[in-house]
C-alpha cells in the first residue's frame, strides 16, 4: 500500500472504519436478527404464505326458483369454472342468506320463477348475483365466473335463435359474435395474487431490515455516548467521505449477498417467472442496494436511542408496500403522496424488480427508475454528509453548548439536573 | 398476592410521568395512527381508479376504429393513449406505464362489413394488479358492446323492433349486489382492515417498549416497590394507563371510519367498539408474553416488530386464509387482526350481531391468558435483572 500520500491515508482510514463497523455488525445479537434472520427468512415466509396465491372454487349457493333445463346448465357450468364451486342448493334466499353469514358460502347466485320463460318468449332473462366483499378475490372469482358462463350462454342461445329465424354455421356466427378477441396477460397469466405482490415485498424487506439495522447501531452508539460519525483523529474536521463510505461498505457487502439471494435465488426456489437477464438483474440489485445504503445511512442519522426505531418507523414498511404501485395503480395516486413516494429507494427498485423479472424488460426498460435511483444515491450521500458534518461540530463544542443550555434553563427558572434524573430513570435506583 | 388501589395508583401516576418525559410513547402511539390514518384516507379517496392509461394501436384508421378508441377513452376506468407501433407501446407496457394494449388489426372495418371476422387482440399488464385487472374489465366490457352494436345494425337491416332485437342480442343479463361495499370501493375494502392492523401493531410494540424499558434503564426493581412487590399490581397499573391511551385511539379509528368517513356498515357502530377494544386487549396479552419470554427489550422488539408486521397477511383480508398452504392457516389464530377482521365481517358485511360473533370474542378474550403463563418469569428478570440489558 502506499504509504503516506493522501490515497493510502485514505485507503486506511476507509479500512479502518469498514472492520470495526463490520465488528459492530456481528457482535450485536439485535441487528444479527434483522439482517439474517428477517433478512434471510422473512422471503421464504412470505413466498409460503402466499405460495398458491390463487383463490379457487369459492363456493356459492344458489336458488333456483325457475328450475328449467337453461338454469340447470348455468349451474352446471358455473360450478366447472376454476372460479367457482356450487357448494348449496337452497330452497330459498333465506336458508342461503344464513349460509353466506356463516360464511359457508362466500357468494349466492339467484334465478327468480321467469328465467326460463322469458328465455322461452326471447326476452332478456336475469340472473341475480350477491357476493360477499369482505375480500375482493371472492367478489372477482363470483364475479369473474358468472360473466364468463354468462357469455358463453349468450353465444349458445343467440346460435340456437339465429338458427331459427334460418341462419346458421358461419353465418350465425358472423352476427353473433363479429369481433372475435383474444386476450393475452402475458405477465401475469392468471392474476396470481403471489407475483405481485412477493415481488414488492421482496425489495421492501431490503430496504427496511437494512434501515432498521443500521437505526439500531446509530441508537446504541449514541446511547454509549459514541457518536456513529466520529472522525479519524488526526484529520480535523476532514474525511466524512471515507466515513460515510467506509460504514456504507459495511453494510452494501452484507446486503450484496442479501440482495442477490432475495434478487435471484429466491424467486428461483419459488418458480417466479425471471424473464430478464441475470446481469440486468444484478446491476439493479447494485443500484438499488447502494441506494439503499445511502437513505438507511441519510435517516438513521435522526435515531437517537437504540429502540426507537422500531417504535416510530415500523409502519413505514406498509406505506412503502402501498407506495410502490404495484396494488394500487401510480396513476391514481393523490399528488401529494406521489411527489412523498419519491424519498423512498423501493419506489422504483420494486418496479424495475417487476419490470426485468416478470415482464422481461432490460436495462433500457428500466432506465427511468435506474436515474432516479441514482439521483437518491448522490442526493442521500448529501444528506449523510452534513448529518455528520453537523453531528461532528455538535461534538466539538459540547462544552458551549452545554454552557449555553445551562444559562437558558437558569433563566427560564428550570432545573436541568431533575431532569435529567427523571429521564434515565437514575433517582430510582435507591 | 394482594392488589391494593392505593398501589396501583402509584403505578398510575408513574406512568403517567414516564409518558409525559419520554416523547417517543406518544410520538409511537398517537402521531403513528394519525399519520396513518390521513396516509390511508387520503391515499384511497377515489375509491376506484379512473383514468388507467390503456394504449390502443390503430392499424385500421377507420371511423369503427376510432369510435372504438373514442367509446374506450369515455369510459370512467380508461383513457386512451394511441401509439403508432406495437412495439412502442409494448415497451411502455414493460415499463409500467401503461395497463393494457389494444391492437386494432389492419383492415378491421373492411372485414367487419364484408363478414370476415377479424380478430381483435389486447395485453394487460397485471404484475400492477388493481390496474391491470380493472382495464381488462373495460376493454372487455367495451368489445362486448362493440360486437352488440354490430349485431343490433344487421338486425336493424332485418327489419326486427327494438325489444326483439334486445332479446337476441342480450337473452340473459346479471345483476349483482356487493354485500357490504355496494360501491366495489377499494378504500373502504381496505382501510377498514388495515387501520386496525397498524393499531396492533402500535399496541404490541408501545407495551413491549415500555415493559422493555424498565429492564433496560434499570427502574424494574423500583416499580415493583412502588407496586408493592406485586407483579400483577405493576401490571394492572401499567395495563390500565395503556389501555385507557390505546381505547381511544381505537375508538377515534372507529369513529373516523364509520361516523365521519361514512364508511357502509351493516350491523351498529356500538359493537364495532367492542371489537377493537377486544383487539386491544389481545395484543397486550401478546405484547406482555413477548416480553416476558425474552426479556431483552431489543430482541423483543424484534420479535415483536416482525411478528406484527406477519398479522396484516394473515388476517386473510386481502388473500383469503383457505388459499394459503394449511401449516399457515393454523398460524393466522395467532393473530388478533385475524379475530378482529372475522367480527367485522360478521358486523360490518353481514351485520349479524352477537350470534355471528361471539365465537370471536371467546377467542380474543383467550389471548389474555398469555401473560398468566410468563408473569413469575418477568418478575424474576425484574427483580435479578440478570439479562442483557440493550
């Protein structure tokens, strides 16, 4: 290494300050917990909770008051979609109201005395449909599988009018449906429940167990009376770059390996679809990490007690989920929360996570997130600059500070050593 | 034991006065919910999303074409974005920016009146979910009508009225009542589970915090002796001021949500108040057995933070229990947020009163045995204070 020209100081002091920062790391049993445990255990858990992902066969009464062959093979088929499962047959609407307030049934369908007369006279029959909504995935697989029955019986009886008024073959089919279509959900082929979602939620537990960790170790430096931006000696008031990088190391080569296993071996184990290549994937994960290592080192410069953290940012972890668009859409965000959503690095790791991964973009798909990610990266690495900055001249000049303090209270009539005692709790030790 | 009031009021003002010293219990409880509950409200106030971007490439250039882009862009959940290639706005649809694709074969309205059937193809992007499956349902709405309005002109040229023309185009019609959230409401659908989950989650880390921190400042031995050497006194004292400070944050919630927000309910507003008290109540049965199987506050804050977070996925309100592999179902009792959601269906959706829940209450009242099973052990870490201390 060479010796003392600024680069090798550098290079020391950086080393310096990535060891014992690495130290902290392992020797705390609480940030050992977050990062391995939740960091490594939380995606599994999640990818188990959420493993079919798909509701199926969602059972449905029905009451058939007409009773005629049509409604016969409506319920038939509505029980062959993978939708839905006819459960009950009900002799009326009370017996199936009880079953759906009992929840046996999440959904009644209803065929009033006329179904199959008006069907008869080719007047326009109607089927009654009540699903219950405290879940929307009841409401979408009841909804969801009449339409498509009801569609497909349309097409039946319009082929078997037509053919009565003498068209068929071809030709009814020409009129009846003359637009045929064809629907692709090429990402998503099922709406599955897990792939959105997992994926989201795979990028919020990087960002949050890492935030949440470093939070603890800034907490417990300062309630040791250490500070997390004390400065090599010898240089005053120099080198808060090679702190904030020398901790930032840390932490980035720890969630390097995180963030490839969440990135890439996760959604591997759990058969996700990775459409994108492996290099995009990585070169997101490195983007997305280091700003990940920028924001956590940016915010938890505000923690000054070792708990607090989880006390005043563990509903964080929700709105980030919310923020991320992937539930609800981006477009209908209030302007507000849209321009809020922007402090966050999930924000746009979750969707170019989504992008490469699921819809099989590359680099130049993701190159908006890619620019604000970075932008983040410089515009955090900032913030941590003068939190430390600060931080160091806080420092420097306790004594005046506190002599300030002192003068202030005196005046204002208040007793700052009764305070003190209140606060940490020391009077009652006797 | 002997619970004397004289005692427990002791604990009472004490706490009180580490309340009013240490910011963070407020700052973690009512500034929490506040921020979440503007977060939630105000995040979700369309209740539906309207205006999704659904792109629509036009081969065709025909009046059928435009119309069709025209009747899309005029529905409420659509607005149409034309691009000039498909590939264009396929790499949109990779970005995000976009829900959906329609492509309009060449020739469309050439083929559609000589017969041919062209084929209409469209993409949806539902990794978005909530925007990919309402634009599928527009445009699938809208082909459907288009391909009415074609059926209704050849049999206009027939010669039959409109009310037989209606029997053959539509011979069966659905209508459908959405028990509980007759507006298909997503705010409603989702803030009236995910309040109270962030409420459960308050309580259970506020009280682990706070039972936490009389080990780690060292002040456990001196508030046993202001309780009189009672473990139960302390935690009566400490459990009254809690409960007293979290009741009103859930019944406010309640209020808001019902009352002000106007949230639909079914049953009566009165019992929802005896949910989420009950709710409460379990968590700080939960926070207190945490605590008092480890008691070091960091690791039970941990445990206590990830266990928390678990609740509002297997609550089952968004992906229902039954889907999930059975060794989780039996998790999710675990859960009060998983009671609590079940009450409210029976309240809110069903509205069926104490017959439909009082299994629920039986189960939430459960969780308060929890503490019974740890109380000798915390005292024990009160008294020795022989566990790591962060």
């Amino acid at each position: 290494m060479k010796r003392n020209s600024y680069i090798g100081i550098w290079f020391r002091d950086f080393m310096d300050i990535f060891k014992h920062e690495m130290h902290l790391i392992f020797t705390d049993a609480g940030v050992m917990i977050i990062f391995f445990l939740a960091g490594l255990a939380y995606p599994l858990l999640y990818n188990l909770i959420y493993l079919n992902g798909l509701l199926e066969d969602t059972p449905i009464a029905v009451v058939d008051n007409s009773d005629c062959a049509e409604s016969r093979r409506f319920i038939n088929e509505i029980d062959a979609t993978r939708e839905c499962r006819i459960a009950y047959h009900c002799i009326s609407m009370n017996e199936a109201e009880k079953l759906m307030q009992e929840r046996k049934v999440n959904g009644i369908i209803y065929f009033p005395e006329d179904f199959g007369k008006k069907l008869n006279r080719l007047q326009t029959a109607t089927v009654s449909l009540y699903t219950d909504m405290s879940s929307f995935l009841y409401y979408k697989n009841a909804l969801l599988g009449t339409n498509m029955v009801m569609l497909h019986e349309i097409g039946k009886i319009q082929i078997e009018r037509y053919a009565a008024m003498g068209y068929s073959g071809q030709e009814a089919s020409q009129i009846v449906q003359a637009i045929p279509y064809e629907d692709n959900n090429p990402y998503n082929n099922a709406f599955s429940y897990r792939f959105f979602l997992v994926s989201a939620i795979l990028f919020i537990i990087i960002q949050q167990t890492m935030f949440y960790g470093m939070s603890l170790l800034v907490g417990t430096a300062r309630e040791e009376n250490r500070s997390f931006a004390t400065l090599p000696d010898k240089l005053e008031g120099n080198g808060i770059g090679r702190v904030i990088l020398g901790r930032g190391m840390a932490y980035w080569l720890i969630y390097m390996g995180i963030g490839i296993y969440i990135a890439l071996i996760v959604p591997a184990i759990f058969g996700f679809p990775q459409k994108g290549s492996y290099i995009d994937m990585i070169i997101l994960v490195t983007i997305f990490v280091t700003d990940c290592v920028m924001f956590s080192e940016a915010c938890s410069s505000l923690i000054t007690k070792r708990e607090s953290v989880f006390v005043l940012f563990l509903f964080m972890s929700v709105v980030c989920l919310f923020l991320t668009g992937t539930s609800w859409p981006v477009f209908s965000f209030p302007r507000f929360w849209k321009i809020f959503s922007y402090i966050f690095p999930t924000t746009f790791g979750c969707r170019g996570f989504i992008n490469i991964n699921a819809a099989g973009g590359n680099l130049w798909t993701i190159h908006d997130q890619i620019i604000i990610l970075t932008i983040q990266t410089i515009v955090y690495y900032c913030i941590s600059y003068i939190s430390i900055y600060i931080e160091n001249w806080l420092i420097k000049h306790k004594k005046e500070i506190k002599e300030t303090k002192t003068r202030l209270a005196a005046k204002a009539g208040i007793d700052l050593e009764e305070d003190k005692i209140i606060i940490a709790g020391k009077s009652d030790e006797n | 034991m002997n619970v004397s009031w004289h005692n427990i009021k002791a604990i009472i003002l004490r706490e009180l006065r580490i309340i009013r010293k240490r910011p963070i219990y407020i700052m973690g409880s009512v500034v929490t919910m506040a921020f979440c509950s503007i977060f939630f409200l105000s995040f979700f106030k369309d209740g539906l999303p309207h205006d999704l971007p659904i792109a629509v490439v036009d081969y065709d250039n025909s009046s059928l074409s435009r119309s069709f882009a025209q009747q899309l862009n005029s529905t409420q959940l659509g607005k149409v974005i034309k691009y000039d290639t498909f590939k264009e706005a396929r790499e949109d649809l990779q970005k995000g920016k976009i829900t959906s694709i329609c492509v309009i074969p060449e020739g469309m309205y050439a083929n559609v009146s000589a017969n041919r059937r062209p084929e209409f193809t469209f993409y949806i992007n539902s990794e978005y979910f909530v925007g990919g499956a309402l634009a599928y349902k527009d445009i699938l709405t809208m082909v459907n009508l288009a391909n009415g309005a074609v059926q209704r002109e050849v049999l206009r040229a027939k010669g039959l009225t409109e009310n037989e023309i209606i029997g053959r185009i539509q011979p069966i019609q659905t209508d459908i009542h959405e028990i509980g959230n007759q507006y298909t409401n997503y705010g409603y659908y989702l803030v009236n589970i995910l309040l109270p989950g962030m409420l459960e989650m308050t309580v259970i880390i506020i009280l682990i915090y706070s039972l936490g921190a009389e080990l780690k400042y060292g002040t456990s031995r001196h508030l046993l002796k202001t309780s009189g050497g009672s473990m139960l006194t302390a935690l009566i004292g400490k459990l009254i001021v809690y409960t007293v400070l979290f009741s009103a944050i859930g019944l406010i919630m309640i209020i808001l949500l019902y009352h002000w927000m106007h949230f639909p309910i079914n049953g009566s507003i009165w019992n929802m108040f005896i949910d989420v008290i009950l709710m409460i109540l379990a968590s700080e049965g939960v926070a207190i057995f945490i605590i008092g199987l480890l008691p070091i506050p960091r690791l039970a804050l941990s445990i206590g933070a990830l266990y928390s977070i678990l609740g509002f996925s297997l609550s089952g309100f968004t992906l229902p229990i039954e889907t999930m592999p059975p060794y989780i179902q039996g998790l999710a009792v675990a859960f009060p947020l998983r009671h609590y959601y079940l009450f409210y269906c029976q309240e809110v959706i069903f509205g069926a009163g104490f017959a439909g829940w009082w299994q629920e209450v039986i189960h939430m009242l459960v969780f308060l045995l929890l503490p019974l099973s740890v109380m000798a052990r915390l005292r024990k870490a009160y008294i020795l204070q022989n566990f790591p201390k962060n």
